[in-house]
C-alpha cells in the first residue's frame, strides 16, 4: 500500500525535506499516511455521487452576507471550548469530516487512517507557519472560524500580537478568552470582507494570514482586496482553494473541484486579478503553488503569497 513519505509532504508543500523543521518529521513519523488509490468501480463512485451531488446542489454553498451558519458552529466551539473550562482541543473546527475519501496528486485516494487530513493539516500548518509567519510582530488572520489557528500562531510567536477577524461573533469572543483565559497575545474583533473596516488600523510590518477564508467571498472580494491596497501590510499569505488552477478540460477528478467551486459560489477570480496588479506594478507574487491534496470536494490547501505595492 503506498504511503506518503517526508519527500511527498515536501513536494507537496513546495519545499524540500531537508527544509522540513523537526516538528515535521517527528508528526510524520507518528502518523499512518497508508492510503489506497481508488479504481475502476470504486473511484466511478465517488465521481457519480460528487456529480449528482453538483447536480443537486447538495452541497454547502455561500449565500452572501448570510453569516448564521458561522454564528452557529462557530458558536458550538465556543459553548464547548466554555465548558471544557478553555481546553483548546474544543476549537478544532468540524468541517474537516474524518473517514472520507480524499484528493491527492489529482486522484482520489482512501486513506487508512479515519483523521488523515486533520493529521495532514497539522504537518502542513506546522510547515507554513514556521517558514513564512515567523519574525512579523502583527499578524492579521481574516475569517479565523474557531480560532484555532490564532491559538495555534499566539503559542509559537509569544512576541506577537495576533489578531482574529471573523463576521461571526462567537469566533471573536474565542479570540478574546485565548487572551483573558489563556494569557496569550491575541486580540478578536468583527470584520466583514463584504463591508471591510476601514478604522482597523494595520500597523507597518504586518502580516495577513487566510485559511479557506476568503473562499466563502465567491467573486464579491473587490472590498477587500481594495482595503489590502489601501492598509500595505508587508505581506499577505493565503491558503485557500484556488479555481484557476485546476485542469478541468484534462481531469475529471479537478473537474468535480472545479464545478464544485463554482456550485458552492466560492472564491474566484482573484490571483488573475493579483497578476494584473502585478503587471500593474501595484503588487509583487512571492509565491503560487497549487497543493495536490484536499478534501473530497476541493482542494483547499494551495498557497498565494503577495506584497501590495
Ligand atoms: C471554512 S471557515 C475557516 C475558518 C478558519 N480560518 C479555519 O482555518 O478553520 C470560513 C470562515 O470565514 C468566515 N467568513 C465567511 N464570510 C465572511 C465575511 N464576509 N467576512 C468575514 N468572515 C467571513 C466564516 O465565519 C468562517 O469563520
């Protein structure tokens, strides 16, 4: 049975295994990344069911400006993130479905362990952060959902202040216990990429951090983009799924991603628009890189990181 090794994670990350930090190698060495690659009846099963499912539209899909399914789940993290007395286990987000079939160099794959991706996202969040977030004394993540990842970043980099936006107000109350609870950095306050803020101050030096954030802005992310403009942090990191860089007219498995996307009304239409304003001279692209791993529906890993100019 294949299984991925230090050399996939690097590959897949865009890096290479001698610049995988310790903490990488020790959570690749404890995990079970076995997985089969699915064939033949198998692998038509999981492409009939997306596609009826796209068909269907039984899928998830964003409403602008309808923020209640946040406020809910979002609000169940920190009901139970209460009553645990503030155990950060709480906040790990449930959307990341254990069991399930998953995507990987352009295949479907069965993996054997049931919590293959949320064990995979814990290497590459590993990787991410400290390669590219160390050394910013601000670091802004935008749609922080169950502020796990501010925890996350607050415990690495003592030093900085790490502040959590998010529409949904139970995750700005999140990031407010991480700091009155836990005595961390973190400041939580309310943003809305439809409408942004135009008070918020973006001190010099800051960085600003998405995770499957700005996905939920479909093509309506004009805002925001104007207010990274006008704020110039030094630099912005995404990891979000990416509708340009799927193969549609050569895949079919990037075919039901693509589709997928465009169904569920998610995030498109901007790193074309980042290449204008390069072109423009208005912004500089340190980084693009399609990450060939994702969940059932999409991949939603990959990485674009930009400068305002
Ligand atoms: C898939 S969750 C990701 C949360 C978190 N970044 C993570 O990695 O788990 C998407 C997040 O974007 C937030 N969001 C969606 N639309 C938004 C908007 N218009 N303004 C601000 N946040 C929004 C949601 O409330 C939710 O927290």
């Amino acid at each position: 049975m294949p299984s991925l090794k230090p050399i996939d994670f690097a590959d897949i990350f865009g890096t290479t295994v001698d610049l995988l930090p310790e903490a990488c190698t020790k959570l690749i060495a404890e995990n079970n990344w076995r997985y089969r690659v699915l064939e033949g009846a198998d692998r038509d099963g999981v492409v009939l069911d997306l596609l009826s499912r796209i068909e269907n539209r039984r899928l998830t899909f964003v409403e602008n400006e309808d923020k209640s399914r946040w406020e809910k789940g979002w609000g169940e993290n920190l009901e139970a993130f209460k009553a645990s007395g503030g155990q950060l286990d709480a906040l790990l987000p449930k959307y990341m479905r254990p069991g399930l079939p998953v995507r990987l160099y352009g295949e479907f794959v069965q993996p054997e362990d049931p919590n293959f991706e949320s064990n995979w996202y814990t290497v590459y969040r590993t990787w991410f952060v400290g390669r590219y977030l160390a050394g910013f004394p601000h670091i802004f993540e935008f749609g922080s959902g169950s502020g796990f990842n501010v925890a996350y970043l607050a415990q690495q980099f003592p030093e900085a202040r790490i502040v959590g936006l998010d529409w949904a107000m139970p995750s700005v109350e999140i990031v407010e216990a991480l700091r009155t609870v836990h005595g961390l950095n973190t400041v939580g306050r309310q943003f809305d990429f439809f409408h942004p803020d135009a008070s918020l101050d973006i001190p010099e030096g800051s960085a600003i951090f998405t995770v499957g954030a700005l996905e939920q802005t479909g093509t309506q992310w004009g805002a925001f983009l104007d207010f990274i403009l006008s704020k110039k942090p030094k630099c912005c990191f995404h990891i979000e799924p990416i509708h340009e860089w799927y193969d549609p007219q050569n895949s079919l498995v990037d075919y039901t991603a693509w589709k997928a996307h465009e169904v569920r009304n998610f995030w498109r239409g901007f790193p074309p628009r980042i290449i204008e304003l390069e072109k423009a001279g208005r912004a500089r692209i340190l980084k693009t890189k399609r990450i060939n791993f994702g969940s059932l529906v999409i991949e939603g890993y990959s990485q674009l990181i930009w400068q305002p100019l």
